[in-house]
C-alpha cells in the first residue's frame, strides 16, 4: 500500500514506500544541448586545468557543468552560486593551505569553511567545495583563485548562457543576484 504523504518525521520505510515517481527523462532536444554544452565548457576548462597542470579541477568543474547544462533552473546552477562558490571556496582552501600547509586538519577546516561562508553569503554552490579540496592538495597560492578558477567559471558561465539562448526556452538563468 503506497502512502500519498509521508513527513520526515514517519521513517524510512514510510518514505521509500512512497507514491511518488522519479522525474521523466529530458527530452532529446535537451539532452542535446546539454551535451552540447558540456562538450564545449568542460573542453574549454579541461585545456585550461591541464594547462595550469592541475588536472583535479576538471573534477569541480565538471560537477558544475552537470548542473548549469543539465539542471540549469536548479539555485545551485545559477551565475550567483557558481560564481560565489567557487571563488569564495577558492579562496579560503588557499588561505587554509597557506596557513596550515596538506594535512588532513586542514582539509577538514578548509572545506567546512567553504560550507559556511557559502551558506552565509547565500552562495551554495556544492562543487565549490572541491575547489576549496584542490586548493589544499596542491598547494596553491592566491593566484589559484583568479586564473583557472575566476576563468574557468567565466568560461563555463559564458557557454551556459550561449548554449541556453540558442536552446531557446529562456530557462538559464532564473536569476542573477
């Protein structure tokens, strides 16, 4: 017997056995342009990550093209978050790295720093998190957080917009600031 409405509060098995149905698959048109749009942008920042020889950041990068091409009416997808959370998460896992150097403290304090100050300036973007990860393994400094990252993400944004206008629809994006 599914049940139509299950609060947090009634289980797991309440909740798995829920009425509710997974989402219907995008329509090829937009599933093309999301291709469409990965291809571009992740090509574009994989060049750019290899280029700065740190291939980890593809890793955030691609996390973030899977949101701005594939969910892009999603908060986390939209220019603010993808913008603040990586620059801001940029931002502290060098300053983290600089003052605590590799070690698995400083992983801990880096990322969860990232967490807050996302939540804090509203800029929740998850794979920002990453960044701040890439920031600590490789020990960058300050300039980590303008070119590739500041870049990368002017990049991917700037393809986002490109592929969703040519998409037609108007779904990206749903908001600025």
């Amino acid at each position: 017997m599914a049940v139509d409405h299950v609060t947090p509060r009634q289980g797991l098995l309440a909740r798995i056995r829920t009425a509710s149905k997974c989402p219907a698959r995008p329509s090829n048109s937009d599933m093309f342009w999301c291709i469409l749009g990965s291809l571009l942008g992740l090509g574009i920042v994989s060049f750019l990550a290899f280029h700065y020889q740190l291939p980890l950041l593809v890793a955030p990068f691609g996390a973030t093209a899977a949101l701005i091409y594939g969910t892009c009416t999603s908060p986390f997808a939209q220019p603010r978050n993808v913008l603040g959370g990586h620059v801001i998460s940029a931002f502290v896992g060098v300053l983290v790295y600089q003052l605590m150097g590799t070690t698995w403290l400083s992983v801990t304090l880096g990322v969860s720093l990232a967490i807050l100050l996302m939540l804090f300036t509203r800029t929740m973007h998850p794979p920002g998190e990453a960044t701040a990860l890439t920031a600590i393994l490789n020990g960058q400094g300050y300039m980590f957080v303008l070119e590739p990252v500041l870049l990368g993400v002017v990049v991917l944004l700037a393809v986002a917009l490109l592929v969703h206008r040519c998409r037609g629809g108007g779904c990206y994006p749903t908001y600025w600031f």
